[in-house]
C-alpha cells in the first residue's frame, strides 16, 4: 500500500481515484479511512454510497428500494469532488463486478484522474488458497449487518483483478466488459 502514496509530491498533477474493492466485512472503509488519515497533506475524501443511509445521528438504515439512488448520489459526490480537483477520492463501495465500477472509470478519463484499484488485506484468512474472498471467514464480520447469503453472492460475482495485471490492464479489462 505504501506505493500508492510514493510520489506524493507529484499529486497535484496525478490525481488519484482509488476504487475500494471487496466483499462486505473485508475492511474497505477501515483502509481508506486509514489512508487518509496517514497522509494528511493530501486534500483526500472517502465516500461511498453507504453513506447514504446514515441518518443525522450517524446510525446506519439501510433501504434496499433506496440502493440505486444512493449509487448516483455517490457517483454524483465524486464528480463534484473531481470538479474540486480533490488529490486523491477514494471510492468505498464493495465493486465486485465492472459494471460497478465502469462509471467512476469514466468519470477518471474525463477528469484526468489516475486509477488504482485496492482490496484490504489485514489478514491471510481473508483469502482462500485459490485467492477468492474467503466465505467462512467473512460471514457475520460486516458492519452494516450484511446478511452472509448476500456476501456469498458477492463472492460469486466479484470480478478478480488478475496476480500480475496492473491497475491500467484491470481497467482496460473492466472497459472491454462493458463495452
């Protein structure tokens, strides 16, 4: 992770949309928070579409009739933050298959933002031997109270960044799925 803030110095002029990526529970919103708060000196923002199901007391209510609006609303804040010309933008959704992250790849082009991708890795168990999303160690660790079939469903659909495939190969990729 450390790489992804290297030449931080060059930021001004290499903006930086990191798409968090993960099932439910696997820490995605501990990471980006994290980032962020190690490396102050960015103008850097996480938002994700879970956000808004939090009420005025910071309690999460979640409405599943709700889930598409709350998606374009996210996508919404992040091009106004890219108007703002926001260092880094970090988006916290789970983005398991292209179609998920297809926009905010778009949004990146037309605002000239770099793209990396990052998935948690705080611990080996996340991970089955194989490399997918481990079922039996995620289930009942979300915070939202995902229910465990819907983390299934989510495992079975995740689209895999490849071992050696770049961050610009995986968005090609996820572009050509689209298309």
């Amino acid at each position: 992770m450390e790489d992804l803030f290297k030449n931080w110095k060059n930021w001004k002029m290499n903006k930086k949309l990191i798409i968090m990526r993960g099932v439910a529970g696997s820490g995605k919103s501990y990471l980006a928070h994290k980032l962020c708060r190690e490396y102050p000196e960015f103008q850097a923002i996480v938002l994700g579409s879970d956000h808004y199901f939090e009420n005025a007391n910071g309690e999460y209510v979640f409405k599943a009739r709700e889930l598409g609006k709350a998606h374009e609303w996210n996508r919404e804040r992040v091009e106004n933050c890219m108007c703002m010309s926001f260092a880094a933008i970090f988006v916290d959704n789970t983005n398991t298959t292209a179609n998920e992250c297809h926009l905010y790849l778009k949004l990146a082009d037309r605002y000239g933002y770099e793209v990396c991708f990052k998935e948690p890795d705080w611990s080996p168990d996340l991970r089955t031997e194989d490399g997918k999303w481990n079922y039996d160690f995620l289930r009942g660790r979300s915070s939202h109270n995902v229910p465990d079939n819907s983390i299934k469903k989510m495992i079975n659909r995740y689209l895999y960044q490849f071992k050696n495939e770049t961050d610009e190969q995986f968005k090609n990729r996820i572009y050509q799925i689209c298309e």
